[in-house]
C-alpha cells in the first residue's frame, strides 16, 4: 500500500465553468451533445453548438455548480458542457475516475456549504477549501477506481433488467385485463381477430365471461369496509407514542409496494378507541393526499395497524376478488386513470373522494381465471422482487467499499506488473 496524500482540490484539478451557446434537441451539424443536469443523472439534455463552448472529454469530471442538487458530479462523458455545470480536469496527480468518486463521496459535504440566496451554488472557493485525501501511487488509484466502477456496472445492468421487467409486466397485464386466460391457459386472440369472444363495456371491449361491476359491489360485507382515518381531535398529534400499534401513512404505501418500516405509533388504548380505522390483512390501500393515486396490499403479518386520514382502507370480499388484481389496476390501468381525470374534469387531482371509489367500474373474470391471471402477475412480480433486492444490496455494497476504500480502511493489492506499468505511464 502506497502513502495517501492530502491536497486541496484546486492542487489537483483546474475549474471551468460551462458557457450559455446555442441548443437543439436534436442532433445538428457542428452540435454535440449538452452536458447538464440531466446528463448527470443518466438522462439527456439534448444537443449544444461547439461554437464558443467549454466541451468536456471522458476522462474530465463535471460538476453541477447551480440548483438544488448542486455538487452533483459525473465522468466518462463527453460533449458540450452547460452553464450550469463546471468542467473539472485533474493534472496528473490523481486518476480522473477515483476524483470523481472521492467528490462523490463529499457531495453531502459540498450540499452543506452551498451559497446564494435564490438558486444555491457550489461555493466558489470550492478547490481551496475542499481537501482530497488519496494513495500517491498511480496504480493503487486506478485498482481502487475500477473495483468501484465494476459495482457501478453491475448495478446499471440490474437497473436496466428492472427496468425491462416493469415493461413486460405492463404490457402483459394490460393484456390479462383485457383478453384474460383462456382455459387452456393461452391469452384469449385479440378482438380484431376474433370479435365473437368479446362485448362492449363501459370501460370498454372485455371477454364475454367477463362481469363489469362497480367497487363498492366488490368490497367485504363488514363494517367500515372502506374507511379513512381519524380526523380533527379523534387522534391528536400529542397522542402519538414512540412504540405500540403502527399509524400507517403515505409513507407506507407506495406503488405495489407496502413499506412496513413504521415511524408512528398509537398506544394499544388508543387503538382499540379508534378500532374502526384499524387496517386487515390483505386490504387494499389508496393514497388520497401528497402523491395521491398510489395503492399497495396490507400483507398478511401486518394484523394490527391504524389507517391515516391520508389514506383509502377497502376491504374486498376475497371470495370475489384478488386484491392484488384491484391494486394493480388502481395503479396503472387506463380506465381507472380515465375515471379519475373525468371526476376532477381533466386537472390534476389533489384528493380521491369516497364516491369516486364506489362509483369506479372495475372488470371482473370469473374467479378460476382471476386464479390463472394472479399467476402470471406473481411470476413477474417475483423475478422483479428479485432483482430489486439485488439492486438495494449492490447499492449497500458499494457504499460500504466506498467508506473502506477511499478513506484507505482497507488497502488493496495491486500486481506489480500493473503497478510498474501504470507508474511508467503516468
């Protein structure tokens, strides 16, 4: 292990602030592409005009200088850099690929010291006060880079798997809601090739086994079967306790996803005062407030939480449903995306009345091929569940490496092949 240096950041890299030049969002002659805020985050900003640009090659680090997440940095592209991005090329000290990660690693550092008092700014003097600590030698820079880069690799693939999985699961749910399973258990022909097998609907062509019902004929005859939470002086915030029955808010729901890490808490007392509002297993519940229209499963372990007046509890009879099918069309199907903009007459809706609930038509297959339909959603729910916990681990991994590495917790080995070569080339 080679000794780890310190120096300012101006030491090791010169600054140089994009410039405003001409835009386009697609490709022209003499344009390149524009590298700002976007381009940071994996997205595109379109395409700029060479003439009179700061333009960046792969081997600089770019850094967002304004706006909220200013500090934000990014390497290994190339192209127009914005005004709102500086350029920043190291001189040969220092790997351009560990800089990027070592700024990485500060940018809650750099959050914390932006200036400005409209639009936040990295601040100016940025390269004297922000100190880099790094191994002098070369070839344990550019040992330590790749292994993170390699992590960085591995968890953009599982992103882009994810990715994919979500759009073959839209497509072939929206198929399922719309030609179902046959009993044979293919996917019925389309209408346009076999129109007999369907009916026209309200909510449009469905399979003519196939029922049309309203919500409310679909929840559970029992009390309170779809329910907000207490309002007004029912619950006081002072009656919050730090341990007991978990008070569920938007928070805990999220698109097919129930987050059962609890911040709130309601004594068993309170609890068993405000029993109308508790949550069951296996209920569906919509956000109604902030994000509102993102719907998930109360899973089976959870058997005694209390709803929120931020929230829609349903309960549905489960000898007519499958509340996993009601969740994902609440989600993402285009006639229940219909009926809300019709029922806030096409704005942006900032609450979900009780009414629009009941009121919403919903398709319903006969119970056995809801069974066929619930398999095929499980079987891609699952791949996806998968990946996405692989996803999280990575993203621990990777921080974890990056406190051991970069602070030089844990050394790491470099082939003295490697190491000659990488220090004759530098």
């Amino acid at each position: 292990m080679s000794e780890w240096k310190l120096d300012r950041l101006a030491d090791l890299a010169t600054f140089q602030k994009g410039r405003k030049v001409d835009t386009s969002p697609f490709p022209l002659i003499g344009y390149e592409k524009y590298l700002g805020a976007g381009a940071l985050s994996g997205k595109t900003d379109g395409y700029a005009s060479t003439f009179f640009a700061v333009r960046a090659a792969e081997h600089d680090v770019l850094m967002l200088w304004d706006g909220e997440r200013s500090g934000l940095c990014g390497t290994g592209l190339s192209g127009v850099v914005s005004s709102t991005v500086s350029k920043l090329s190291p001189n040969g000290k220092i790997d351009s690929n560990l800089l990027y990660y070592l700024l990485l690693q500060n940018f809650e550092w750099i959050q914390h010291r932006r200036t400005g008092t409209g639009v936040p700014h990295v601040p100016k003097d940025i390269g004297r006060i922000l100190c880099i600590r790094y191994p002098e030698r070369k070839s344990e820079q550019q040992k330590i880079a790749h292994i993170l880069q390699t992590i960085d690799q591995t968890i953009e693939k599982t992103q882009v798997l994810i990715e994919k999985y979500q759009q073959i699961k839209a497509g072939l749910m929206h198929d399922l809601f719309t030609r179902g399973i046959a009993p044979n258990g293919q996917l019925r022909p389309p209408r346009e090739q076999a129109p007999e097998l369907y009916q026209q609907t309200p909510i449009g062509w469905i399979p003519k086994e196939w029922e049309h019902m309203q919500l409310e004929s679909l929840l559970a005859q029992v009390p309170n079967n779809l329910r907000s939470g207490p309002f007004g002086s029912a619950l006081l915030k002072a009656e919050l306790v730090e341990d007991g029955i978990p008070f569920l808010g938007i928070d805990n729901i999220h698109t097919e996803k129930f987050v059962d890490h609890f911040r709130r808490f309601v004594s068993e007392e309170k609890f068993l005062e405000l029993n109308k509002y508790a949550v069951r297993p296996r209920d569906v519940i919509i956000t109604i407030m902030g994000t509102v229209g993102r719907a998930s499963v109360v899973p089976e372990h959870v058997d005694s939480a209390l709803s929120s007046k931020h929230l829609w509890t349903m309960t549905f009879d489960q000898e007519k449903v499958i509340s996993e099918l009601i969740c994902w069309q609440l989600n993402y199907a285009p006639w229940v995306k219909s009926w809300f903009r019709r029922e806030t007459q096409g704005g942006i809706m900032d609450a979900i009345q009780s009414r629009t609930l009941k009121t919403l038509t919903l398709p319903l297959p006969p119970y056995e091929e809801q069974l066929r339909i619930f398999g095929r959603y499980n079987s891609l729910t699952a791949k996806m569940k998968s990946e996405e916990l692989l996803f999280d681990n990575l993203k621990k991994q990777k921080t974890g490496l990056m406190e051991d590495l970069l602070t030089g917790k844990v050394p790491v080995k470099v082939e003295p092949e490697a190491q000659l070569e990488a220090e004759i080339s530098a």
